[in-house]
C-alpha cells in the first residue's frame, strides 16, 4: 500500500481554525476519518457515488487512531479500494494509507453477461465448480480501476487441498485480471532422511490427519509420488510424525526427501543470492514428480506442467536421478525460460544446459551439505559405481562427447555437449587455472578438446555467478550464441563492476582461453 506523509499538515489545519479536541470514542473516530477521507480527496482518491464501510479501527497508547475502511462505488465492491487513515489523539489527520492508484472512471454497464464470465473462469481453472452468481465489481489492485466479475469457484487442488478460488473476469473483455485462492496452509518444521543427502530439516504443511511433503514458505513447492507411472498426477507424499524417509531406497519417502530438499535449496539458492522469488520470479512454487515409470534413467523440466520429474534409475547403472546438482539444473532450466528463454537447439541450446550445469553446480556448492559437497562435476551422485560424472566443467572433453572449445559447428552438438564451451567458461572465469587441475585453454586450431596452457587467475564463483544471472536475464534473448554469451557476459560485468574492471577484463580472457574472442 502507498504510505502518503503529510509532513505540514498540522500546520495547515490549525491555519483553518480546525478543533483540537481529543477523540472522544470510536464512533466519534471513524467520523473523524470519513470527513478526513471527503476533505482529502487527493490523498483518499474520494469521488462521487463512493462509501466507506468500517472493517477495524486501532488506537495506540498515545491516543492516534488508525481506522480501516472498504471501499464501495456506486454500490459495487471495490476490490483494492480499501485504505486506512490515521489520525492524531486530537483527530487531526497524519496521513492515509491506501491501495487504490488512480481515480474510479468506469462504464455504466458490463457489455460481457454473468454466465459467461463463470464460464471462462471455469476454463481457467479445470477440475473445479461454480460457486453461485458471479459478482459484478470494481477491481482496483494496483492498476486502473476496471469493471469486473468476482466467479468463486471451488474444488480440490491437484496435490487434494480444499480450493475455494476467486477468478476475476473484466466485464468488458472478458480477460481474466486477477486469481487467488481463500485456502492458506500452514508451515510445520519436520526433518528427513534422503539417500543423497542425508538428514535434513524440511518445512511441511499441517494436514488434518498429518502432514504432507508441501513447503508453504517456499511458494507451495511440493512432492509427489507417481508410483512408477508416466501418467497421472501422482499422489503427494504424506506422513503422521513428520518425519520424512529413512535413507534406504526401500523407503519410497527417501526419494521425496532428497527432491523437496533439493527443491527448497534451489529456491533459497535464486532468492538469497540473486533475489528472485521461485522460478517465475513471483513467489509460486513449482513441484517434483518421483518414482517417475520403470527403470527411467533420467530426469527432465516441464514447463507445462512447471515441474521437475526425475526416474529412480535402473538399479544397476545409475541411482535416483533426484541429486541436489540434478535439482538445480532442471529448476534453472524454468528460470531460463521465463527469461531468455533461450531456444533448445544450436548454440542457444548449448548455453541452455550450459546455464543449468552453472547454477545446479552453484546450488551444489551453496547448500555445504556435507553428504554431497560442491563440486565442478554434473551428476557425479547418480553412478552406482564412483569415479563418474554425467559432465565436467573443468574438463568436458573428458566424457568423450563434449566441447572444450568454440569452433564454427559446435552448434552442430548435441546441445547437453555444446554446453561445454559455456560450462568450460564458466570455470576458468571462477577458477582460473590452477595447480593440479586438468583445466587447459584452448589455442588456434582446438575444436573439441583444449591442448593450449595459457593462464588465468579466477575472480572467485560468487561474483562469477552474479555475472552469469545479470547476462541470462538482462542481456541474452532466445536465439544468443557464444559470441552473443560473450557480449552479454561483458556488459553484465562492466554494470557489476564496472567498464574496464579487473572483473570485466576476466571474462574477456576466459572468453578467449574457450576459443571465442
């Protein structure tokens, strides 16, 4: 809400002559505020045909009242009207609070009828039931006033949560302004058992009869089981005790333990390092799918389903593919598309893995979980047998199939092999080269694997991810190739640290020790 200071006000009102008495009762206060709220109309946003409907009035100790009023215009609700006035121990007026931005201009009448705005709610929001008449209003949260239907729907969720959904539909347009949900659930701190990770804490949802694998601090990110289908909607991981797997893989809760945590340390990872809000960057949480069909020997983004699905792997080979890296790497696949969104072919493809295999190896390091510390290895959990990796930033020629280096068609790639040249990159940025690591640079004439022994001196992981996160989301579009990474990866250092930083000269010769000058 606006918080509007009137610094000179008192002042103001004492030149008008205006009574100094102190409020003598409530009633006499909400009097005070409605006259406050029709005297000011620059502060309140008052017009004709509005009224104020009282929902709560405080007083401190030393006698100021704040009283909280409901707007209403012309006898519609306003959603997003209401506002507070506070006022001194004499009544005078401090100041307003309110939602409202612009003055209430509206048609006369709705051109859409009632039914078919319950209709296009419906369609919204499949799975759920009209509750009633839809109720024409106005909607006024943080944009211009606008007439509209309030269709309350209701239902269950898909994880089996009472829904009971406002879907407000413009009664001109039709469009669908605004949606929420009256069903709020509450945090509980239970703990886990994970086969990669060990015992961790994990915040849960209270249930009736439990608790459920749902994190309601972290936009509602929750777990489900999908009992080694491929279809379905899976059953959501509940529990008696909250307490959470035993770190066997007999336990089908051992799985969910170890992607809700990876999930939950992703989310914390984006917000306290880069200040975003959950993958869309609007505090709504996405979701895991486990135990995903039979012997599935991998794991994969959706953003249909704006959900990480991982397999148990076949037993002999590989593991569950739920480690913290892993879980990373697919939540900052969605990150990427509702940023860049950098298309999944050719050399935008390579720095769509590339970006993941950043940002899960930088989750893997900031999460110092001491079952799987942080590392430059993609996937080196899921190996039954140890000494393996899925990629490695250090070195991604070593699986064989992945580029130390730019060259022409490296496009050509299989996109989880061209995000060598960005993952390559990535590491001699943080790193450097260094005694004892099998880093090398490449030189005139490498293609895939780097055989030059150039040397660089890292600037550290924590700025080179910032440097990375500022490029994915500032600078690069859906069709950037590495000379585009380099262009975006240079501004973003020069507006970090500045044109001609020792930062921005880094990624420049990090860029050309990859073969991209």
């Amino acid at each position: 809400m606006k918080h509007l200071h009137l610094h000179a006000l008192t002042l103001a009102l004492a030149a008008l002559g205006m009574a100094q008495t102190a409020v003598a009762a409530p009633a006499d206060a909400a009097a005070q505020a409605r006259s406050h709220i029709a005297a000011y109309p620059g502060l309140s946003l008052h017009g004709e045909g509005q009224a104020y409907g009282i929902r709560d009035l405080l007083m401190d100790a030393d006698g100021s009242t704040h009283t909280r009023f409901d707007r209403s215009y012309r006898g519609l609700r306003v959603i997003g009207g209401d506002l507070v006035v506070h006022a001194d121990r004499q009544g005078q007026l401090k100041s307003m609070s309110r939602t409202l931005q612009h003055a209430i201009q509206l048609p006369a009448t709705a051109s859409l009828k009632a039914p078919d705005a319950t209709a296009s709610a419906l369609a919204q929001h499949p799975g759920l039931a009209a509750e009633g008449r839809p109720e024409l209003v106005v909607y006024a949260r943080g944009q211009a006033p606008a007439l509209a239907y309030e269709v309350r729907l209701s239902g269950q969720r898909a994880d089996g949560t009472p829904s009971e959904m406002h879907v407000i539909v413009d009664a001109i347009s039709g469009v669908r302004l605004d949606a929420w949900d009256d069903i709020h659930t509450g945090a509980a701190n239970g703990s886990g058992r994970g086969f990669f990770n060990g015992t961790v804490a994990l915040v849960t949802n209270t249930t009736s009869s439990g608790y459920e694998l749902k994190d309601p601090s972290r936009g509602g990110q929750y777990t489900v089981d999908m009992g080694n289908k491929q279809g379905g909607r899976g059953s959501i991981f509940t529990d008696a005790d909250n307490s959470w797997g035993d770190g066997s893989l007999a336990n089908r809760q051992t799985v969910g333990v170890d992607a809700q945590y990876g999930t939950a340390v992703t989310w914390d990872y984006f917000k306290n390092v880069h200040g975003r809000s959950g993958i869309a960057n609007d505090g709504k949480g996405a979701y895991n799918r486990v135990h995903y069909g039979r012997n599935y020997n991998n794991a994969f983004w959706s953003d249909s389903c704006f959900c990480m699905t991982y397999g148990d792997g076949d037993g002999s080979t590989f593991n569950p593919f739920d480690s913290l890296d892993v879980a990373g790497h697919e939540m900052t696949h969605g990150v990427t598309s509702r940023t860049a969104n950098l298309t999944y072919s050719g050399e935008s493809g390579g720095l769509n893995e590339g970006t993941s295999d950043i940002f899960g190896t930088a989750v893997e390091f900031y999460a110092a979980n001491a079952n799987d510390p942080g590392d430059y290895l993609i996937g080196e959990k899921l190996y039954k047998s140890g000494g393996k990796s899925l990629r490695s930033m250090i070195q991604p020629s070593s699986d064989g199939a992945s580029a130390d280096c730019w060259y022409s068609t490296v496009g050509s790639l299989d996109v989880h092999y061209s995000s060598g040249v960005a993952n390559h990159f990535f590491y001699l940025l943080a790193e450097g080269t260094n005694a004892g690591s099998p880093s090398k640079t490449c030189k005139a004439g490498d293609t895939r694997v780097a055989t030059g022994t150039g040397s660089l001196t890292g600037i550290g992981r924590a700025k080179a991810e910032k440097i990375w996160y500022r490029a994915l989301t500032v600078y690069m579009t859906s069709s950037t190739n590495y000379a585009g990474a380099r262009s975006a990866t240079l501004s973003a250092a020069a507006d970090l640290y500045g044109a001609g930083s020792a930062e921005a000269n880094a990624v420049a010769s990090a860029w050309t020790a990859v073969g991209r000058p």
